[in-house]
C-alpha cells in the first residue's frame, strides 16, 4: 500500500525538480558575483568539452579555443548548473528508493530467518520424540526376548483378563 505513494511521491518530487532549477537558473544570471563564478566555470567546461570533441574527431588538440561570449557563457553555466539540480534530485530520489527496499528485503530476511530457527526446533523436538521411541522400542524388544513374543503379548492380555474377571471372595 504505501508504495505507490512512495514512487508517485518520487515522480513528483522529480517533476516538481524542473520548475525549481528553472527558477535557479533564472536568479544564477543576475547575482554579479555568482555571474561571475558561473561565467568562469562555463569557460572552463566549455574548454574541456571541445578539447574532448576535438580528442574524439581526431583533430588537433594544440589550437587555441575561443572562450563564449558572456551571455552565452552564462546560458551554459546556468543550464549545467540545472540539469545538475534536477540530476542531483534523481540521484538522492534513487538512493532513497534504494536504501527503503533493501530495508524492506532486511525485514523478509529476519522473518525467513525466524522460520527457519522454528523449522530447526521443530527439527530438534520430533528428534527427542523419536530417540523416546526408540528406546521404547528397544525396551519392548529386550521384553520380547526374555520372556519370548508370545509373552509380551500374553501379558497384555493377562492384564486385561485380569483386569475384567470378578475376584474370588
């Protein structure tokens, strides 16, 4: 029952991500200093990216590569800086989702745990009750062998026509 609510609370809380990294991106532009950190940061994500394409392509790598103008430099930084954001909440969305079904596999555990030291003292118990009979049966055989099989049973039934005749007054 309650996991339906968890993933749908999970979908929301990653949908509802969007519009907040939105918003982040949108007050990331107008802050002057912040501007400036996310200006140097897109500079240098944009450096290592072309270096990579360039790598990839098989072009040269030792060329200088122009740096974005601001506005383009800030656009970059502030959709980086989004799609961490949104990243961020499906990643920490995961780990939860993670963390509660191994939390719910430890309680299967403990219980199949516990049904299996049940099944171990049920085991220990039918084994006393055999070993009982057992030597129940041994002692009945040792009977049998002293005074014969007939006896054994003769004696059962000597006790029970004793048992039913009147006695004598």
């Amino acid at each position: 029952m309650v996991l339906p609510f968890v993933k749908l609370g999970t979908l929301v809380l990653k949908t509802m991500s969007k519009p907040v990294a939105s918003r982040l991106k949108q007050q990331a532009g107008l802050h002057p200093r912040f501007r400036q950190f996310i200006v140097d940061i897109a500079q240098r994500n944009h450096k290592i990216t072309t270096q990579m394409q360039r790598r990839i392509y098989g072009h040269a790598t030792d060329v200088e590569i122009r740096p974005l103008n601001e506005e383009k430099a800030v656009q970059a930084a502030v959709d980086l800086i989004g799609e961490f954001f949104v990243f961020s909440v499906a990643g920490i969305a995961l780990i939860f989702e993670v963390q509660r079904s191994s939390r719910s596999e430890a309680r299967k555990e403990e219980i199949r745990r516990q049904e299996l030291e049940t099944m171990k003292q049920r085991d220990e118990e039918l084994s006393r009750e055999l070993e009982i009979l057992r030597r129940k049966l041994e002692e009945i055989e040792e009977l049998s062998k002293k005074r014969g099989l007939g006896a054994v049973f003769n004696f059962k039934h000597a006790t029970t026509e004793a048992a039913k005749s009147p006695e004598p007054a």
